[in-house]
C-alpha cells in the first residue's frame, strides 16, 4: 500500500479522437462526447465515479491528438500498472478514442489550470480534387481557391501577442464572460501559415499556439485569415478586426473538421510516467 502521506495522486491521460461522431468534449444530456465514453470506462475501472477535468473543451467536430485530462485518485489505485490502466481504458473506450500514455502528477494537479500553452493545427485543402485520406480533417474550400500564404502569414503576424479577442469568440460565449467581468485577452505566441502536404496530399495548415483561446477562436481567425488570402483583404485588415472588438467584422466560422488539438505544455516536471 501506498504510505499515508502518498496516498493521493492524480492521473493524467494523454487522449486522441476523431470528432466527427462526437458533440464535443463537455457532456450533454443525451449527445455522444468524448467526456461521456471515457468517464464510462474509467468507472468501469476504477469502479467508482469520477471526476475528469481536460486542458481545453473541444467543439463538435474538433479533432485532438494530444488532448490532456485530469482525474484524482488514490489508495488502492495507487497500486494498479501503467501496463494494465492503458491496456483496460484501451479495450473500453471506442474506436474513435486513443488513449495515447498515462501519466501521474501530484495531488491537486489540474489539466486545465496548469496549462501554460495549448496548440492547435487548422488544415485547409485548396486543390480541385477532393481530399481523400484527410477527408474529414481538412477544410475543403469550393469551389477551388488558391490561398496567398504569404499575405496570410503577413496577416497572422497581427494577431501574435496579447490582445483582445472579442472579435474572434462566439457571441454569446463573448457576452457571458463580459457579464461575469473575465477578460477576453489572450496571448499568442505563434501563428505561422504554412503549404504542406500530409499523407501525399497538399494543405495550407495554420498552427496556432496560446496561452488559452475563445470559444470559436482558432475557427475564427482561419475564416478570417482566408478572407485575406483569397485575396478579399489587406493583412493590414487583421488590425482593424482586433480593433472593432466586434465579432461582426471578422470573417466566417471556418468548419469543425478541420481543426486538431495537437498539444498543452506544462511546466516541467509536473508529470512523470505511471509505472
């Protein structure tokens, strides 16, 4: 047994799903959720109710690669392996689930609240011929533009550093953090627009990296980073977005499939494999 003064811990699980089959992460009453299947499987191990906690709530449709979650333990649970908590959750979550490690942290861990940086992937295809392999994690721009990258990353360069996001948040997510008097400030450390290619077929791909990020935020700046690149838009417009604080005057909603939750850093030493 673990010592009295060990008792307590938190596990931390690394998580991978395609979202297309889910509506989102949060559960809901009713919806199929990542939170949902995999509070289902961990009580089925644990053999108990938990409480889970992730490092940043997807959308429906948003994929993740390395999405994190929190879930305190102890006791007895303490004792179990590695080996034996990634080979159960592996068995009992879904097909569109991987679980990727399992990790432990100290007790009063938190995955969301101990995040010092979240990066996400947007990917667009701008070729005639429909995305194959990716289909389902790309946007498909129709008909077929091509996409200045140069004058997308002049005007993503805009949006590097601490400002203030209103004009990309979701309206009612924006008026409901104005009611409660939280800041709509965020900071961006990176924002590069790239031509790649990923399973043999071209994308532009914007990643995306932050301290935190608005409901809609990375869906927002790519619809209106395409207004830009398609040639609609200055980079210098990108200011004047920022500036309104007014959702209104930025661009679409780019769609849900094409963004992956590709990564959070903690500070180090925070986690630790679990043996």
């Amino acid at each position: 047994m673990a010592s009295e003064a060990q008792d307590r811990a938190t596990l931390v699980l690394e998580l991978g799903y395609r979202g297309g089959d889910f509506s989102g992460f949060a559960e809901q009453e009713g919806c199929r959720t990542v939170a949902g299947e995999l509070r289902g499987a961990l009580e089925t191990v644990l053999h108990r109710p938990v409480d889970l906690v992730c490092a940043g709530r997807t959308d429906a449709g948003v994929h993740a690669i390395a999405q994190y979650v929190s879930v305190p333990v102890g006791g007895e649970e303490l004792e179990l392996s590695g080996h034996r908590l990634l080979a159960s959750l592996t068995a009992l979550v879904p097909n569109d689930m991987s679980v990727r490690r399992v990790l432990r942290a100290d007790e009063g861990f938190s995955a969301r609240f101990d995040a010092t940086e979240r990066s996400y992937r947007y990917r667009i295809s701008c070729g005639r011929a429909r995305p194959m392999l990716l289909w389902g994690h790309t946007w498909w721009l129709r008909p077929a533009p091509s996409l200045d990258v140069s004058a997308m990353n002049e005007a993503a360069a805009h949006l590097v550093g601490e400002h203030d996001f209103t004009s990309f948040c979701k309206v009612s997510s924006a008026r409901m953090l104005q009611e409660d008097g939280r800041s709509l400030s965020r900071n961006l450390r990176r924002v590069q627009v790239s031509a790649t290619e990923e399973l043999g077929e071209p994308l532009v791909a914007i990643d995306v990296t932050g301290n935190a990020f608005l409901h809609n935020m990375v869906r927002i700046m790519t619809g209106t980073l395409v207004e830009v690149g398609r040639g609609h838009r200055d980079p210098a417009w990108i200011r004047e977005v920022l500036e309104a604080k007014d959702r209104r005057a930025a661009g679409q909603t780019a769609p849900p499939e094409g963004l992956t939750f590709t990564n959070v850093r903690y500070p180090e030493g925070l986690l630790s494999p679990w043996e």
